[in-house]
C-alpha cells in the first residue's frame, strides 16, 4: 500500500500524540521532537485507545490501564518481545502520510 495523507503536520505539536484514521485503520500518530511516528492505536491489554494517552518523551501510556509503549518501535515497555504495529511516516509540505500495509 502507499503512503496516505494522515494529518497537518500543525495538528501534532511535538510532545503530543493524537488518534487518526487512515485507510480504515485508527492509528495514533506521534510528533517526538519535530519526528513523526506511527503506531496502532490498539493496546495490546484490552484493546485501550493509545492515541488518547499522555505522551512522555519518546513514552505513551495507555489511558485505560497504564500500559506504556515506546512510539517509535511499538514496543511494549513491560516487555520488550511485545509490541503494537509500527507504520512508517513521511512529511511532505506539512503534511504527515503514513504507510499502514
């Protein structure tokens, strides 16, 4: 699959993570530093929304139980052999596009 248009790049300011939908899939799409990433938005628990948990440093924290991720691998904090999908992302003019094949 190609890359499609996910959000502006201005509706992610660094430090923050927000819920989007692309190409029928909710992914949470990170800004850690001026770096875009993608992960699922499905937390391996049970199912919490990601995308709708604070974000420390490269670290978020599923808002239903607590479980953290590292956004730029989709690694599960607790455990490191678990983890949620990671989908590569590409900034063009502003624009944030994510590849979720």
């Amino acid at each position: 699959m190609a890359f499609v248009r996910a959000a502006k790049a201005s509706d992610v300011a660094p430090g923050s993570i927000l819920e989007v939908q692309v190409a029928g899939k909710v992914i949470a799409l990170a800004n850690v530093g001026g770096t875009f990433y993608a992960i699922s938005n499905t937390c391996l628990h049970r199912g919490g929304p990601i995308g709708q948990g604070p974000l420390e440093g490269k670290t978020v924290t599923c808002p239903w139980h607590g479980w953290q991720f590292d956004v730029t691998t989709g690694k599960a904090n607790m455990n490191p052999n678990a983890g949620v999908p990671c989908y590569a992302t590409e900034l063009r003019d502003e624009e944030v596009f994510v590849d979720v094949a």
